[in-house]
C-alpha cells in the first residue's frame, strides 16, 4: 500500500477515514446545481485512509 506525503496528493474513495490532532471548521462549499458538500481541515500529524474503494472509477 502507498503512502503519499507530497502536497497536493489526493486520495479518492466511497468511504474515507480520517484521524488528526486537531480539525478545522466545518465549510459549506457547491458541488453540482444545488447539491451541497462539506469541507475540512485536518492538521498536525493528520492522515487518511480508504475504508471502502469506489465502485466506478472514471
């Protein structure tokens, strides 16, 4: 399993875990028309994994 530690690295999946020492506010931010999302930040020490992989890859 890779790990990637480079800044602007992204990871995508159906269902992320993440774990960090501290989180940042929660912001609303547009998907597509008048679906919404929700965006944060995570700092210090702070690392993803994919729990479960998506299903259709583009």
């Amino acid at each position: 399993m890779s790990t990637y530690t480079k800044a602007g690295d992204t990871i995508k999946g159906d269902k992320i875990i993440a774990e960090a020492r501290q989180i940042g506010k929660i912001v609303i931010i547009n998907k597509s028309g008048k679906h919404k999302a929700q965006r944060i930040s995570l700092k210090d020490n702070a690392k993803c994994i994919i729990e479960r992989e998506l299903r259709f890859i583009k």
